[in-house]
C-alpha cells in the first residue's frame, strides 16, 4: 500500500477546441498554463466530479442458472463543478450562446453580453482538469500534475443561477462526454495522467 498515491487537492477546469494537442506530461509542471488553445473558466465553488456509468447486456441460457456471457451497450462519462467566476464567456459554456465583447471608447463603455436562445446545435469543447499528489524526491517534495482529459463533450447549466446575499453566485456546469470515434476502441472517451516522478536529469 502507498500512501504517496492518495490524492487530496484541489484542481483546475480547463477546455479547449476539440481536437486540441494535449498538454505535456513532460513539459508542463502543475500549476502552469497548459498552453495552446488550452483555457481556464477560473475559480470553483464545489468540488470537481467524474462519473463513469455503463449498461450491460447480459445472456443467459436455459442450461445453468448464471449468465454466460456479458457485453457493453452503453457507457457514459459525467464531470460536474460550479463555477465561481460569473463572466459571459462562462455562461456561454453553460448555455451554449453568444458572447460579445465591446472595449472601451471615448462615448463607449467597455462591456460583455451573453445572448442566448432558438440555436439547434450544440457546442462541442475538449474538456480537462488538473490536480497533484506530492512526490518525495531524494532532497526535495514536488507536486506533479494528475490530469483528466475528455475529448469531446457537451456542456450544460446544472442547475439555477441563484442571486443571495448569503453565498456567492455560481454557474452550475454538467460536461458530458461524447465519442471520438478517430480514435481507438477503447480509447475513444477519456484519459487520464499522472506523473508519478521527476525525468533523471531534472
């Protein structure tokens, strides 16, 4: 048993155009931008969640009495969070509208604005977050990153947007996975990485 595996940390949101370049396991430490088109919605105000679920098909025969064989016929991968930073860019990504950004000018405010309704398609995004866990080198305590990565996926508003003098507002998020079927079976939903020590000559 290790107790180096336990993970407890917080961790960052992150999306990007599907199709995005992952960032580096080898490269880019915990903490740093992931780089490319890689961005951050910002804070949270609850914990981050993945769910994993699947539906099983099961055969039996008139022979025995257990079941002989099982197979797969759906599978679905949920991330959930809220987040904390109330901009029109984030709400796009809950509500799937369209943002506008207006600078500011000698008779003009600066100034965003979310519109939204009537739109049939959906918006697909790569999605990702990062944690650590803490690595005991031979004279120094580093915190490498652990990253989830869905590929493709849709997101959703959670939940109600909620005003009160009593808590901060957030934005409420779903994130559900899709397929990519370019890939791999097997490898078509998500991926995770973790760095489970420093390269030799670092």
């Amino acid at each position: 048993m290790a107790v180096t595996d336990i993970i407890i940390a917080p961790a960052t949101v992150y999306y990007a155009p599907v199709g995005e370049p992952l960032p580096s396991l080898h490269t880019v430490d915990f903490g740093e931008p992931w780089g490319g088109n890689w961005v951050s919605p910002g804070y949270t105000l609850t914990p981050i969640t993945l769910k994993y679920s699947q539906e099983l098909f099961t055969l039996e025969v008139e022979q025995v009495t257990p079941p002989v064989k099982r197979l797969r016929t759906k599978e679905e991968l949920m991330i959930e969070t809220t987040l904390a930073e109330i901009t029109a860019a984030n709400l796009g990504l809950s509500m799937d509208g369209t943002v506008t950004t207006t600078a500011a000018g000698a008779s003009v405010r600066a100034n965003e604005t979310f519109e939204v309704g009537g739109k049939t398609a959906i918006s697909e995004r790569a999605w990702g977050f990062e944690g650590f866990f803490k690595y005991d080198g031979a004279s120094n305590q580093y915190q490498l990153p652990v990253r989830w990565f869905v590929y493709k996926a849709n997101s959703i508003l959670n939940g109600n947007l909620e005003f009160s003098k009593k808590a901060a507002m957030g934005i409420p998020i779903q994130i559900n996975a899709l397929a990519d079927a370019v890939k791999a079976i097997g490898k078509q939903l998500a991926i995770f990485q973790k760095v489970t020590g420093k390269m030799t000559s670092e």
